[in-house]
C-alpha cells in the first residue's frame, strides 16, 4: 500500500529504538564481561537477533504482517555475489600486509589447526587448506544463522522502508550510519576492536560499514531479498574474522591496516562501492532511466494514515507491474 511519509519515518524511528533496546538487553552482558565471547556467544546471538526482533516487532505495531518482508530467495547469482565480494575486498588487503612486510602470515597458527581439526599426521599445507575449505563452507552456517538476524532487520526492514522515501545515496548513507552506531558500545567499551586507538579504530569502521551499506543496499533492491545481504554479512565476518585476521601475524603496523578497523578495508571497499555505483548508473542508462531496483511501493505527500486503505487499492488498480529482471 501507499503510505504517507510521516508514517514512513515513524516506523523507522520506532524499529530503530526498538534495536537499541533489545540489543541493550544482551551488550550489556557483553559490557560487564567485556569481551564478545562472552557467554559462549549466546549474548552475541542476541544482540545480532536484536534488528530482526525490532522489523518483527515494528510490523506488529503498526498493523504490518512480517510477510510483506522480502523473504523470496531471488536469482542464484546474487547470492554467490554476495558471498564472494567480501573475499574481493578482503583478500587483497592480507596479500599486501603479507608480502610487504606491515604484517606476516603466522605459520605458528597451523600447530592450533592441526590439534583442532585433528589433522597432526597431514602436512602443514594440507591441513591449512583443508581449515580454509572446511571454514568457508560449513562455518557459513553458524555465520548466517547469526548475520540473518541482523539483515531481517537493516535490509529486509530499514532498507525498503527507506526506499519509500529517500534516493539510493540516502539509503546507503542513513542505513549505513544507523548500522555503525549500533555497534559503537561493543567497539569502545569491549574488545571488538584490533587494538587501535578509539578515534582511528571508530572512523575507519564507520567508512567500511557506511560503504558496505551501499553494496548490501544495491543487493537487496536489486534482488528484491534480504538473502544477499545476509549471505554478504555472514562472508564478511567468516573471512576476515575466522580465516585472515587469525592466520596474520601483527609486526606493528598490522592493525592498522586490517581487519574492519584498519584502513586497508576503507580503500578496498571503496572501491567496491565505486564498482557498485558504475554498475548501477550503466544498469539505468541501459533501461532508459529505469530504476531496476526499485521494487517496493513509494509514498503519497501528504497522504494520511487513515486514507491508506482506500488510496491504495486505487494505485494499485493503476500501477504497473514492477519490471523483473
């Protein structure tokens, strides 16, 4: 349905204080621990459920059903996409810390790998590709099931609802900016961070999430499902968190430039959104105009909330079908 734009900010506002609040409830164990695996990641869990549990909640609220969510799986290569483009902006960061010096692969790691995969009678090589192939496949379960909970709520709610009432820029720009605050508190007050100084280890995270905002964004209208997101979400922390930052060795200048609060990452995803964007712009001319990722109803100025009903069973009579790829 067509919905005024007050209505549309009032959900947003509502789904965001409802995301502090339940994500709250859980930080504030991770807090007083302060470390993230705390509780053998139940709080992270919870914490990461939290947007998905705020989206479920604002629908309720406002008399919304959590179907209208864009639960479809969409096109395959949207979610292979998305699990390859953070080891497009993440692996060449590690290749250059390696070979350069700012940091070393940590060969000392593969004796822990060995033990923990019970690979002692397998060479070194082996083992750390078996660790690798093993990581990137069955370590994507535990990553999504945690990543959709957060992307049910920035993507499958935020981002839809922002396209009723802001351009693209002012999606990836809002969304990316509400996604970064939300972590600030783990960020400076536990150790989800590499060691830098807050100033530095604050700014560089915000850049690289505010910019991945923009891809997840593009994804998620372009495929009209939240599943990309959530698949890019889950690919990001499982190699960076559980294959490249583990296997480097810091020599001094190494947190500075990787992981998600160093700046190799701001530059490599740059980068990316700038491939996004050229994508984007080439995709509109090549419609003439047409905007292939908008699939989610706009709103009417000034139309008020009792109005919704009746107004929008007319547009709906006159809309087009949304173009499909």
């Amino acid at each position: 349905m067509n919905e005024s734009k007050a209505r549309v900010w009032q959900k947003i506002a509502c789904f965001y204080a409802l995301t502090i609040l339940f994500s709250f409830l859980f930080g504030a164990f991770i807090l007083h621990a302060g470390k993230l695996d705390a509780g053998n990641l139940l709080y992270v869990t919870g914490t990461m459920w939290s947007p998905g549990l705020a989206a479920f909640a604002t629908k309720k609220i406002f008399g919304e059903n959590i179907r209208d969510l864009p639960w479809r799986w969409g096109t395959a290569r949207y979610a292979w996409l998305a699990y390859l483009v953070p080891i497009g902006y993440a692996l060449p960061v590690y290749l250059v810390v390696w070979l350069t010096g700012l940091g070393a692969f940590d060969a000392s790691i593969l004796s822990r790998i060995t033990a923990d995969f019970g690979l002692q009678n397998f060479p070194r090589p082996v083992a750390l590709a078996v660790f690798v192939l093993i990581t990137a496949t069955v370590g994507m379960v535990g990553k999504l099931s945690r990543a959709l909970g957060e992307e049910i709520g920035w993507r499958g709610f935020l981002v839809p609802e922002l396209s009723k009432v802001v351009g693209f820029p002012g999606i990836g720009l809002i969304s990316g900016l509400m996604w970064a605050a939300y972590h600030y508190p783990v960020l400076l007050f536990a150790d989800y961070n590499a060691g830098t100084p807050a100033w530095y280890s604050v700014t560089c995270f915000t850049i690289s999430v505010v910019g991945g905002s923009f891809i997840m964004a593009w994804l998620t209208l372009r495929a009209r499902s939240l599943w990309p997101a959530a698949i890019l979400h889950a690919s990001h922390n499982l190699f960076i968190q559980s294959i490249l930052t583990p296997l480097t060795k810091d020599t001094g200048p190494t947190k500075f430039i990787t992981d998600e609060f160093g700046i190799g990452l701001v530059i490599t995803v740059t980068v990316a959104v700038i491939v996004v964007l050229t994508i984007r712009k080439s995709s509109r001319a090549a419609n003439g105009g047409f905007v292939a990722e908008t699939g989610f109803k706009k709103t009417v100025p000034g139309l008020s909330q009792e109005g919704h009903s009746h107004a929008g069973q007319k547009a709906r009579a006159l809309e087009p079908e949304p173009r499909r790829e």
